[in-house]
C-alpha cells in the first residue's frame, strides 16, 4: 500500500513537472496564434531555462523569426530539427529563418526538402515565392537571365487625354470650342508586352546587367493613338554590406500610329541602403534628353531630377509593405521655349499585400505637381497643374509561371488653363508568364 502510494505521487510529480515545463511553450503558441509574435518573443526571452525543451525551442523559434530575429529562431529550430528531423512544418519556418538571414544555400535546401513531402497548395505557392526571391538574390554570384510575355484587354476612358466638355473658357480667349481630336474619347483595347532581362557578375559585389522591352497598345477605334513602346537599358550594380550601388543607361521610343513620337535617353544612378531587416532607403539622380518628331520637336528638353524613397515591411497577417517616395525635376526646354519648361514635383505612397498563398494586391496614389517657367504665349498665363492618381492592382499565380492581373487606374489632371484639364479611368485584365 506504501509502495503504491509512492508511486502514485511520483506519477502525479511527474505530470505536474511536465506541466510546468510545457506551459511556457503553451502561452508562447497562444500569443503566435493572436498574431502577437512580439509578445511571444518576448515572453520566451524570460524563460531561458526552457531552451532545449523541444516544444518550446519550436514555438519560440517561430516567434523569433517573426518578430525580426531570425539568427535566434534559426539556432531554437536548428536544436528542435535535431531531436525531430521529419517534422515538415518546423523545416518550413527553419527555411524562412534561413532566408531572411540570407543563407540562400541552406534556406533552398530545406524549402526543396519540404517540397518533397507534398504539402498542401498553398503552402507550395508559398515555398515558390520564396525560390523566386533566392533566385533573383542569386544573382549577385552567379549569371542570371529572365524573360516574361503578357497579353491583356482593358478599356481606356480618355486615350487622348482630352477634355470632358467641348465648350471651356481659357485665359485671354474667353469661351472656345475645342476641336473633336481634342475631346476625351473612349475605347478599349488589346495590349501585349514582351521583355527580358540578365545579370552578370563580374567581381564580388559588382555585376552587369542588361534588359529589353517592347509594349503595343492597339485601340478598337481611334487607331491613330496606337503606341508602341520599345526600350533598351545596361549598367553595372555594386553590392556592399547593406549599401546597393545602381548605375543604368537607357533609351526608350514611343510610336504613336506607328509613327516616332519621342525618344528618351536617360542615364540614372541608385542608392539603396537596407537599414534592418524589415525597412531600407534609397536615393535616386537622373539626367534625361527628350527628343520629339516632327512639329512636336518644338517640346524637345533635358530633364534632371533628384528623389528619395522609403520602404518598410510589416510583420503582421498579409505581409503588407508600405512604400514611400519624393522627387524633384527640372525639364529646360532646348527650342528657347521657357512656357514649356518646368519645375516639377511628385509624391507618391504604396502598399501591397499578400492576403493569400497565390494572391498579392497593391494600392497606390499619387501627386505630381508642374510649374512652368513662363506664360504660354496663346494664353497669356503662365501653366500650373496638379495632376491626381490612385492605381489598384490585384494579381492570382496560378502556377508559379503563369499569373493573372487586374488593374485599375483612375487619374485627374487639375490646370489653369481649362485646355489641359481631362479625368482618365483606365481598366485592364492581364495573363502573363514568366520563363523562369
């Protein structure tokens, strides 16, 4: 009867003891599953007795990751896939600390290990993203090339960016009637955009690269506003620490009814800096010559500009990531023509979102603001506009290859000059696919 006792109270001292270790793990799990990954860390942070414990090196290494430190969540998850190396999910999030840490060998490694398990659709759409995201990054060491075709149809409220009213009152004319050319038309239309890209490393740290890109824009009526956008650009990267260096030379033509409109040559030079792991900030300098065809060469300029950008990534359902940026330009007009010279400024605010496995949605808005230099010589005003735009997209991969898109665009352009006032709303459905 002794004996029994005795045994009953270890077990019951047992039991008790593994209550006690495993609730920690517990409350840890709770609060990941609140989306509290801050709090889970820092809870664990007070039992550090508790590592080793594989319950808890499992619950607190995803905590870890989560809430930005990833070299802790790799080393808990590292002893946890020791005692447990079959457990698919603990090398799903040991990837994902493996990528952020930048360990692109290793976080490959594992992402293709639980690949092989077979795991449910959209944990693959997710394990893609993140082989999309080495490849791209691989590119700092080894030579590497991508293509993409895509086709849509959409409807375009003002291909002209003409006004809404024939009859407006401008500046030193009084009441005009604007000629139908000049009206907003509306119509869809087909687009199909094809481009290319490589890199190349040559040093450690610096690369080469070059791409190319070709866009036709074909109307259902109006076929005089057709366009046809071809593009080249080439530079050389350098990569150092957290400072990304960016020097592009480009050229781009725009046909209008497959007729040269405009020629942009541009030479830009981007600075890059990732401050942690969740935010980075860049800065940009340009210089620009516009060349126009024609009548239109009376418009020909150089343009300079200088801008600045933040990005910051949350750590919260949907991974959203927020975007800021802020530019200033000059455009000098080359003809002697100082009312069509300009200084302009522009602000834009983004983010995007991953609401699903194989689902990503962005929304934007912008604000461009031009003053130009003198009075426009018909109106006897000198221009200022303010131009307002909210862009909307949301895409679907259906394979890692293959994506659908829809995207929205609504704009205004405000002006002094009613002549150069109009609203566009343009709405399109994409399919593109990747050569990968």
């Amino acid at each position: 009867m002794r004996m029994l006792r005795g045994i009953t109270l270890a077990v019951c001292g047992l039991a008790f003891a593994s209550a006690l270790y495993a609730a920690p793990a517990d409350d840890i799990k709770a609060l990941i599953e609140k989306g509290d990954a801050k709090g889970a860390y820092e809870l664990g942070k007070k039992h550090p007795d508790q590592l080793g414990n594989p319950a808890f090196d499992f619950y607190f290494g995803v905590a870890a990751i989560d809430s930005g430190r990833a070299g802790e969540g790799v080393l808990a998850l590292e002893r946890y896939i020791a005692n447990f190396p079959d457990n698919v999910q603990a090398r799903l999030e040991l990837a994902r600390g493996y990528f952020i840490l930048g360990e692109d060998l290793r976080a490959r490694e594992e992402f293709t290990e639980v690949l092989k398990a077979r795991p449910p659709a959209a944990v693959v759409a997710n394990i893609e993203r993140y082989l999309d995201s080495i490849r791209a990054r691989e590119s700092a060491y080894r030579t590497t090339a991508g293509a993409f075709v895509e086709f849509g149809l959409g409807y375009d409220s003002n291909i002209n960016g003409g006004v809404s009213n024939a009859n407006i009152t401008v500046p030193n004319l009084g009441l005009i009637t604007v000629v139908p050319a000049g009206v907003k038309i509306g119509s869809s239309f087909a687009q199909a955009t094809a481009g290319a890209n490589i890199v190349h490393p040559v040093a450690p740290g610096v690369a080469l690269f070059g791409s190319i890109g070709a866009d036709f824009r074909m109307h259902n009526i109006h076929q005089e506003f057709d366009q046809r956008n071809l593009g080249v650009a080439g530079g050389a990267s350098y990569l150092k620490e957290n400072d990304l260096l960016r020097a592009t030379v480009s050229f781009n033509t725009l046909d209008v009814d497959y007729n040269r409109f405009r020629d942009v040559t541009a030479l830009t030079g981007e600075w890059t800096r990732q401050l942690d792991q969740l935010q980075a900030v860049s800065g940009f300098l340009q210089y620009a010559t516009l060349d126009y065809a024609g009548g239109n060469d009376v418009r020909d300029s150089r343009l300079t500009g200088i801008g600045a950008g933040y990005r910051r990534a949350f750590i919260a359902p949907w991974r959203p990531l927020l975007s800021l940026s802020a530019s200033y330009a000059q455009e000098d007009n080359r003809r002697s023509r100082d009312d069509l010279a300009r200084d302009i400024w522009s602000f834009r605010a983004a983010v995007s979102a991953t609401p699903a496995p194989k689902w990503a949605v962005s929304a934007g808005a912008t604000f461009q603001y031009s003053d130009y230099d003198a009075q426009d010589p018909l109106f006897a005003t000198t221009r200022r506009d303010k131009y307002y735009a909210a862009d909307f997209t949301a895409s679907y991969a259906v394979t890692r290859t293959l994506s659908l898109r829809g995207e929205l665009l609504l704009s205004k352009n405000e002006s002094n000059i009613a002549l150069f006032e109009y609203k566009r709303e343009v709405a399109a459905v994409k399919v593109r696919y990747d050569f990968k």
